[in-house]
C-alpha cells in the first residue's frame, strides 16, 4: 500500500531540521541520498571520468531495454540492415532519426533524476504482526524541470536470519532461492504525480513485518521508465536503516491474583505517576503529553515545563523476566515469551500499574514515562535466552508484586506473583 | 496534506484524452504519405481519413459501435486483403492498402498500450514505404512531423503508465476520457504548459534533428547488394509520349502539364550557348497511329543490356566541345525509362549499379524497368552538337539493301525501317508529289532537301496545341495534315519532315524527348517541365551522321538563331523555383548523398579545419612578432608609464565589468525569485560549506556546534529567529581560524 502526501519546499523542512537540537552538521543519520543531494562530495571535474561515465554507466546504475526497448532496437537493426542492402538514404535517414530518439531517451532520463534526493524514514513503532509505514521523502532540487514516474523499491527483512532448516532432500535452485526468499518482504512504490521544481513528496509504504527484533529497511533502487518507455533505468542506492521490531501482541488471560502487601490508599509515594498530586515541574522532552504543559510556569521560565504528578498508592508491579537457554528451549515458546512480557507490561503501564522489568538479573528499568515503556520493549526485542541469567539483586530483589513467567507445557507461558499464577498465555 | 499550492499537471483522463489527439494526428500524418505514392488508395485514405478526423472530433463515437462490429473488423479486414491479394497483380499496393485498414482500425479502436505500440509501428510503416518509393522532399517534412506526434505519443503513454493505479475501475470511468468537453480540455491544457517547458522541448527535438543530421552524414555507406528491392512488387507506367510507343497527340497531352519532369544540375553553368534538346526515345519505325521503336531497335536494347554503374559515351581521346562540366540529373519518377542525353557524352554514371539497356548507335540509354523513385545519373564531358555519329549506319543499310533480312529473325535490327513511310498508292502519290515540289525535280544533298522541307512546312502550316485532320479515304493521318493547311503540334512536324524524307529516299526517325528549360536562379539548375516536351527528326546525312532537324516553328537550327535564343536565356527566379531549389537541395544532400559523398564531405571538412588552422597559426605567429618587435622597441619611463596606465585601465574596465555583470545577474535572480534570494542566507550558506571542510576530518567542538548551529537558523530558519547576522559570521571566522591552527 503507498499513499503519498504533500510538503512543502525542501527550505521548510531544513528550517525544521535546523531548530531541532544542536546536533553536529556531519552526523545528520537522515542524510538525503540520489543525485541532488547536497552532501555528496564534489569531485574535480575531469575529462576522462566524463568519457568513462559516458560508456560504461556509474556503480548501481542499472540500464535495461523495456519490451517496447527491444522492438526499437530490433526495428533499427533492420532499417539498418535494409539501407545498407539497397544504399537507399531514406533508410538511413529513418535510422539515424531512429537512433538520435534512442539518445534523446538516454538524455531526459538523466535530465529526470538529475537534481532528485531521498532519504528513508521507517516511520513510528515497528511491531511484529502490525502493518507500519516507511516513508520515503523525495525532493527534486532542480530550477525548473519536473521529475516524472519515478519508483522506489524497497525491502525489509531480519537482521539476524535464523539458521536455515535442514533439508530433507536436496534442494532444486528455484527451492533455494525461495528459502532465501522467505524473510524478504520487497515492495514498490510509485511517485504517480510529477515533482514539482523545488518541490518535495512523501511515499509511504506498509509493511507487516513478521518477526521480532532488529529488521534492515533498505531501499534498494530508483528506477523510471521515463521518457518514453525504451529503457528502465534504475539507480541503486543501498540506503539501509536498522529498525527494531518489538514483539507482537498477544491474547492472554489475567486471573487477576493480588498480592499479599497492598497499601494504603491516599498514600503519596515520592514517584512520578499518574496521580493527582503535582509532585514537581520538570522540562519538556519529547513523547510528553500537551496536556500536561504548564503554561504559564513555560511562559515565566520562558520554555517548556511539564506538570509531574505522584504515583498512585497502589502497589505496581515489577516484571522480572529471566531467560535461561536452558529452561526456554523452544524458539516458538521464547517468542511467545517476549510478546506476553511486552503486552503484559503494555496493559500494566496504561493502567499505571507497572513500576519496572528487569531482564536477566539486570538492573530494574523503570517505567515512569512512555518512553521507558519504549525501552524496555526495544530490551524485549533484542532478547534471547541466555546460559546464566544473573541473580535478582538490589532493592527489588526482595521487593513485592514481582510477577515472573514460566513455560507451561511445550507451548504456553504463565505469569506468577509471589508464586501465585496470575497469567496465562 | 501540505499547504504548497496544487501542481498543475493534467490527471488520467486528461492524459488519455491527449494520447487520442496524439495517436490520431499521426495516423493522419502516415495516411498524408499514401498520396505521394502512385496507388490505388486515395479513396480509401480519404474515407479512412475522414472517419479518423470524425473519431478525433467526438471521442464517444467509437464506443457507441456496436462490439460485435469490432470483433467482426479483423476478419473482415483479412478477407478485404486477400481478396485484394488475389485481384492485384503488384503486391506493394496490396500491402500498403492493408496497412491504411489497419492503421484506420486501430486509430479509431480504443487502445491499450500494446496496442497504442501498434499504432506506431502501422504508420512508420506507412511513412517509411512512402519515402522509400518516392525520396519525394515532403517525405522529410511528414517524417519530422511523424517523429514529433510519435514523441510526443510516447511520452504521453509513459505518463498514462506512471499514474494508473491498480485496481480495476468501472466502464463508465474507462471511458470517461471521451466525455471530456474540448475547450475545457484546451483550457487545461493552456494552463499546464509551462513556456520553458515546451521551449525545452522544443531545444531537444531541434537537437534531436540535427543529431540525426550528423548521424546520417557520419554512417559508413558501402553498398551491400545493387538495385533496389522494393521496385519488384510494384509496377509502374512512364506518361506516354515517352514510351516505346507514341500516338499523335501523346507528347502535346505532355505540353499541357507545367510539372517539372527533371532537375539537371551543372556544375558550370558558363559556355552554354543553346537550349538543350533532351533526347530520350529514338521511333524509328513507322505506323499509321504514329511512330513507335522498332523491334530491331528493342532488340538491340536488350542485347546490349549490362548490370553496371558506368557506360562509356564516347572514343577516349577524341577532342569535343564539352560545356557545363558534369551534369547531374533527376528525373522524377513516372518520367520515362529512357534516360534524357543532351549530346554526346564521355560517361554515363548511375547511383548505384543497375541494369542499363545501351545502343551506342542510336545514342538511347534505358533502364530496365519503369523506375518508382526519383532517378539520378550523371554525364561527364557533354558535347552538345545537332549531329550524332553513326559509323555503322552505312555498312548496316548496304548490307540490309543487298540482303533483305529474314522474317524470323524480328528482333535483328533492320535499319531499313528507316526508310518505310506511309504505304499505299494515295499516301505515296501525296509523298511523291509533295517532295517534287519542294525539290523541283532536282537532285541536292540531305541538308538542303531538310531546310526546304522545314520552310515548306512551316508555311504551309501554323502551330497550334490541337490539330483537326482534314477528312480523306485511303490516306494515312500524318498524309492526310500534310496535305492541308492545317495547324499542328511539333509531333505532326516532326513525323511530316520524317515521311517526306524518307520519301525522298533519306533515312529518317522521330525523337521524342525535352527541349529548353528555365535556369533555377536560386541553384544554378535546369527545370525542365512537362510543358517542354517536344518531337523533332533526325535525317541521316548520306555519310556518317544523323543531323537534327526540329521543323516545328519557333525552333532554332542555326548558329545564328540558337545565339539569340541564348541571349534570351531566362533565369526563374520566382516562389516555384525557390521551392523547387528545396528540392534539389534535398535530392542532391539527401538522396544522392553516397559513399563518394560522404568521403568529399569528409575531405571538405578535413581542408577546412587543415586551412583554418594554417590561417589561425599564421595570425597568430604574426601577431606574436609585432608583439615581439614593440617590446624589443626603446623603452623610456613615458612609454613604461603610457603602458602600464593602458594596463591598468584594461584590469580595472574588466573588473567594471565583471562587478557590473554580478549586479545584474544578482538583481535579476532578486527580481525573478525575491523569496528565495537573500545574501544573508547566501553567506550563511557558504560559512556552511567551509565549515563542513574544516570540521571534516576532526571531531567539532562545543563552539563549533553553536557556530554551526546558528550558521543553519540564519541558513534555512525563519527571519524572526534569526541572530544577529555579523555576529555570527565574525564568531565562524574565529571558528574557522581556530580551526586552522589546531
């Protein structure tokens, strides 16, 4: 699926760039790539590049005859052949005008991805079995020419593949390629109206992807047919981003077992919650909800000041998740695994019930603001069983309300606080 | 959505609305070539024409055909065609008839982009036969025209494919494009055309014109195999008058008609004194209708038929009068299959090896087959001379009068047909009794029976376009006008003069062929039109020769007479022929352009460039001396002082210049795109890129970050947010000087 929507100029859109922090001008991670992008370096013009560049074409760019293409070039040879066999110049007229139209396709084409840039941008959260977008921002920085019928190919697949099934039986080409195949999602996505002068677009393309964990989008080419349709040319441009795909949601069933040390309601605890009680005023960072602004505290200090609140005094939970490869032997089982921990804590953070996971005996990470919650689900993204998961220490290692998970069976999981089984996936 | 304003582009149906006007101007631009080919199809182009016009008007009219008549189309179509295959005896034809039904049938069909491609490759196929067959100069015209449409076509399609979007959609929204109301659709149109654009455009086709310019004149030629192929499947016929045969009245019908039959191109156009007389076809033999070529002569053609570039005209050695250096002629097809000679002639050069029937006797080059294109060859060394020798002629009638030929052997020549007039009592009493009178009895040479003939001719009888034959049994026609007084055309003169000699007992024949012409002013070429077909005779002198007599009043025979005729001698220099040089531009660049050519061509440039860099060097060696001498020259401080002023006013009026030049150019970007142009963003931009340099290879620090920083806000923020500009490029300095020293 591709929808495209409009921006305005490329200005605009570095203007925004330009306010957002102070990061350093050369490590910009949202570079724009194709031939109009203003980073790549600028060679010394020489001679002999120019001719080389001429006959055989630059790295990754792709040149292809259409079926159209092959008719020309066979319709040529022809003309061609039958003005040599009868010396007629009207033939020779028609080929020579065969072949300058075959030139002038080879021109407007590099006229059209002249002063074209893109840069990849996987857009929001990637989760395992949700369709996302990743969005392809174009520009066409040239002073007067439109760019027309460009296409962007694109690609996800895992990082990490998981070793390959032994075969039963040898395989046939066409079966290994498949296999090889098979975590690939590709897709293609058109620029169907043309790009203004100056002008930018944006693509977005909806992916699903399938598994957990670190996925590479890449765009691998852009290509057009344009002008007429001869030649397919692409531009293959590698640009690849790391994105991580957290684990998916699943159905479980809470049973809804308390724990033994509930406390008393009304007390304020010294923790950031979603309470009533304004605990402090705090900067804005990025993710904070508008409603939370305190506007006349960000008119006086003269930037952005969040209203912080109190938990509630009600015990949260802490999620302790140890992966010993040992007692998670089953992949499917692991997997189930991480998407109940991270549905789990979904459902306990949005009830405010969640105060932090830990993972492997490691420290408790806390989760008082959405982005925690997006941390941790990047933790449970990376997870993988490992030989000796460390032991529970510091102030939580005695603490209360810790719901921690076993396998059940060769495909379920259970979820138990203080040894009571509270969950079941 | 973005705020930006809405792209002004046309949208799917739009686009396919422009494809049909494309697709349907091309079709009736390859259906424009059928009429320069001699086919039977006009009536077929002009019904396919208007049908595909009335399709282009309204858009709708197609769909409203019932699908059982689309589907019944092609077969009807390959019935239509092999019933044609079957009735015609050429195939070309057939061919090209079928190629109009199936352009007209896809044009007016509405297409997909398979099929749109078909369209294309129907009418080039169309155009391509039509240049092929013709090399006419409109062939060019409609070629540039076609590539334009198709360009245009193509690239139109391309854009139809980028903006279809999956997903199959109603009938009603297919063919919504056909309900688009024309001068809304023109509106748009006007609107989306951006004059750069379509100035862009326009740039590329011209290049696109003169690259295939440069391509034609730098592909190697070297002729693969002779004669050309496409001249079996069709059959043509010559005007008459030019025939092997010509009735009475068929060189007049010629008269009538102010088309130009052929182009002679000289290359000194000095020492012609005369109108030419353009001898085509010798009619030796006679029949009542009118004279035609023996069957000997045919014969003989034959016989001495040869595949061969080159024909050799005369003796090497032998001392002429040649003028006009080489003659190039172009014969425009239809003409004759007889090559026009004006005289004698050193060589005959065709373009390319053909077969040629040749009498050197009879002085009659042919070629084999009635030519379909325009016909090119070349004469060197033309002697233009009323006499044409004929060594074998006496030997050739002594033996014939000794030995009468043998019937069977038709096709020997016989030069007693040279003597055989109109038979009969009353014909030979009308002959004998008329040649009485003009020789009174008495015995004199051929020249002077010839010149009493022609002045009893011409007062007996006027010239007149039309001729009315008095009535008379027993007579032959020509007998029977020779006989009166009335008026006639150059062919009742001609074969007059002929019969009366023969009467005499002179060998005599008819030629039929040109005579004159007009002088292209603008080329420096003969036309020689239609209109200037004639008939004449040649009379065989008793020795060797064959005299020319043209006893038609108004020609001239005599030294004196061709000398005023060639002081009047007019130059055409009106719209026709300024046209008409067009074409012989195009015949002589185009379609005459040879391997031979293309190495003169490649000579022309070679001198050129060898000259040109002769004349630079020695200019520029030149200069380099008068340089060298003034500075060799005494130098005291009023002239070191005169120097060195006239050199600083040179630097400073070129820096004037170049300062006044930035002025401009920045006032003009100022006054086109106020928005975008700002030195403050011009500078930040460029502290940018100097920056970027000097922060490359190493990590950037704390006060670089906020240079840079604000180097961007001034760079690409908003106005209101921008710091104070100075400032911050006196902070980048320091920046960058820091920078240089670590």
């Amino acid at each position: 699926m591709a929808t495209m929507a409009k921006v305005g100029p490329w200005a605009s859109s570095s203007a925004e760039r330009a306010v957002e922090g102070n990061r350093p001008y050369h490590s910009d991670p949202m570079d724009w790539h194709g031939p109009g992008a203003a980073d790549r370096k600028r060679r010394v013009f020489e001679w002999r590049v120019l001719l080389w560049s001429l006959v055989f074409p630059p790295k990754r760019h792709r040149i292809s005859l259409t079926v159209p293409g092959l008719f020309l070039m066979g319709l040529s040879v022809g003309i061609g052949t039958a003005a040599y066999n009868t010396a007629s110049n009207i033939l020779f007229i028609t080929l020579s005008l065969l072949l300058a139209c075959l030139l002038l396709s080879g021109l407007l084409s590099w006229f059209n991805f002249m002063g074209t840039c893109w840069r990849l941008r996987p857009s929001g959260a990637w989760r395992a079995g949700h369709e996302t977008l990743v969005t392809i921002e174009v520009e066409n920085r040239k002073g007067w020419l439109p760019s027309y019928s460009l296409w962007f190919e694109l690609a996800t697949q895992p990082r990490h593949l998981p070793p390959p099934e032994k075969p039963e039986k040898e395989m046939k080409m066409r079966e290994i390629l498949a296999a090889a195949e098979k975590f690939v999602t590709r897709g293609r996505i058109f620029l169907r109206e043309r790009l203004e002068p100056r002008g930018a677009a944006t693509l977005d393309w909806g992916v699903k992807p399938t598994r957990r964990g670190e996925a590479v989008v890449e765009l691998g080419a852009v290509g057009s047919l344009f002008p007429f349709g001869f030649l397919r040319k692409n531009i293959g441009t590698a640009l690849k981003q790391t994105v991580l795909v957290w684990p998916a949601q699943v159905e479980y069933q809470w049973t809804g077992a308390v724990s033994d040390h509930a406390g008393a309601s009304g007390q304020r605890t010294a923790r950031a919650g979603t309470g009533d009680d304004l605990l402090a005023l705090r900067k804005y960072e990025q993710g904070d909800s508008h409603r939370l602004i305190h506007w006349k505290a960000s008119a006086r200090l003269g930037k952005l000041m969040i209203r912080q609140f109190a938990a509630e005094s009600h015990d949260g939970y802490v999620l302790r998740l140890d992966t010993p490869a040992a007692v998670w032997t089953r992949p499917e089982q692991f997997e189930l695994l991480c998407s109940f921990v991270g549905t789990l804590a979904e459902d306990l953070y949005a009830s405010g019930r969640l105060r932090g996971i830990t993972l492997n005996g490691g420290p408790l990470l806390e989760t008082r603001r959405i982005r925690d919650l997006e941390a941790v689900l990047d933790e449970l993204a990376r997870l993988q069983p490992v030989e000796e998961p460390g032991a529970a220490s510091g102030e939580w290692g005695a603490a209360k309300n810790v719901i921690t998970f076993a396998p059940e069976g060769a495909r379920g999981i259970t979820a138990h606080v203080d040894g009571r089984q509270t969950a079941s996936a | 959505m973005s705020t930006a304003a809405k792209p002004r582009q046309l949208n799917l149906d739009e686009l396919r609305r422009l494809k049909w006007l494309l697709g349907g101007a091309m079709a009736l631009v390859s259906l424009w070539t059928v009429f320069f080919l001699d086919v039977e199809a006009l009536g077929l182009v002009a019904v396919t024409g208007s049908v595909i016009l009335a399709a282009l008007v309204w858009p709708q009219l197609p769909g409203r055909v019932p699908a059982l008549v689309w589907k019944l189309s092609v077969p009807a179509i390959i019935v239509a065609m092999a019933a044609d295959f079957y009735f015609s005896p050429d195939t070309l034809p057939v061919l090209i008839r079928l190629a109009i039904l199936l352009v007209f049938y896809r044009t007016v069909s509405y297409r997909r982009k398979r099929e749109d491609l078909q369209l294309i490759v129907l009418s080039m196929f169309l155009v391509v036969v039509a240049g092929v067959l013709t090399s006419a100069l409109g062939f060019a015209f409609l070629l540039l025209l076609f590539t334009a449409c198709g360009l245009g076509f193509l690239f139109v399609i391309t854009l139809i494919d980028a903006s279809e979007t999956e997903g199959s959609r109603t009938p009603e929204a297919e063919t919504a494009w056909t309900r688009l109301d024309w001068r809304r659709f023109f509106a748009r149109l006007r609107g989306v055309a951006d004059w750069r654009l379509l100035a862009f455009a326009a740039t590329l086709f011209t290049a696109v014109v003169a690259m295939s310019g440069l391509l034609f004149l730098i592909i190697p030629r070297f002729e693969l195999a002779s004669g050309f192929f496409l001249d079996r499947y069709i059959t043509r016929k010559s005007r008459t008058g030019f025939t092997d045969t010509v009735k009475f009245g068929d060189v007049s019908e010629l008269i009538r008609d102010e088309s130009v039959a052929m182009r002679v191109d000289l290359s000194d156009t000095t020492g012609l004194r005369e109108s030419p007389y353009w001898r085509l076809v010798v009619l030796d033999e006679y029949t009542p209708e009118g004279f035609k070529v023996s069957a000997g002569l045919k014969g003989e053609l034959i016989r001495g038929q040869r595949v061969t570039q080159q024909l050799r005209g005369r003796q090497i050695g032998r001392e002429v009068n040649a003028v006009g250096g080489t003659w190039t002629f172009y014969i425009e097809p239809g003409v004759s299959r007889f090559l026009p000679l004006p005289g004698s002639y050193s060589t005959l050069r065709m373009r390319e090896v053909s077969p040629l029937q040749f009498s050197p006797g009879h002085r009659v080059v042919a070629l084999r087959t009635e030519p379909m294109t325009m016909t090119a060859f070349q004469l060197d060394e033309v002697e233009l001379t009323p006499l044409l020798t004929d060594a074998r002629f006496p030997q050739l009638l002594k033996a014939a009068r000794e030995t009468p030929p043998a019937g069977t052997g038709q096709y020997r020549y016989d030069p007693g047909v040279n003597l055989r007039g109109p038979s009969g009592e009353a014909n030979e009493a009308v002959l004998n009794r008329v040649v009485a009178e003009i020789t009174g009895g008495a015995e004199m040479p051929v020249e002077e029976f010839t010149r009493r003939a022609i002045i009893w001719l011409q007062s007996r009888h006027a010239y007149a376009l039309s001729a009315r034959l008095p009535a008379g049994l027993g007579k032959d026609d020509i007998v029977r006008w020779l006989d009166s007084n009335e008026p006639g055309f150059c062919e009742y003169f001609a074969a007059s003069l002929t019969v009366l000699a023969r009467a005499a007992g002179h060998p005599a024949r008819v030629v039929a062929g040109f005579h004159g012409g007009v002088l292209n002013g603008f080329e420096n070429y003969y036309m020689v039109r239609n209109s200037d077909a004639h008939a004449w005779a040649e009379v065989y002198d008793g020795k060797t020769a064959w005299v020319r007599a043209d006893p038609t009043p108004g020609a001239v025979n005599t030294p004196a007479e061709i000398a005023a005729q060639a002081a009047r001698q007019q130059q055409d220099s009106s719209w026709s022929a300024r046209v008409d040089s067009l074409r012989v531009l195009w015949y002589r660049r185009i379609v005459n352009f040879d391997s031979r050519a293309q190495v003169q061509m490649l000579d022309s440039v070679k001198t050129f460039t060898t000259d040109s860099g002769v004349a630079l060097r020695a200019r520029f060696d030149e200069f380099s001396k008068r340089l060298k001498d003034w500075l060799q020259q005494p130098w005291d401080a009023a002239r070191a002082g005169r120097t060195a002023g006239l050199l600083a006013g040179v630097v400073a009026l070129g820096w004037l210049l170049a300062r006044l030049g930035q002025w401009g150019w920045l006032r003009w970007r100022l006054w086109r795109r106020p928005q975008s142009f700002d030195p403050v963003r011009q500078k930040a931009g460029r502290w940018l890129s100097r920056m970027r340099q000097s922060t490359q290879d190493r990590l950037p620090g704390a006060e670089d970050g906020e240079v840079i920083h604000d180097l961007r806000r001034l760079r690409y923020g908003r106005r209101e947010t921008w710091p104070e500009p100075r400032g911050v490029f006196r902070r980048a300095k320091q920046a960058r000087r820091s920078a240089r020293s670590r």
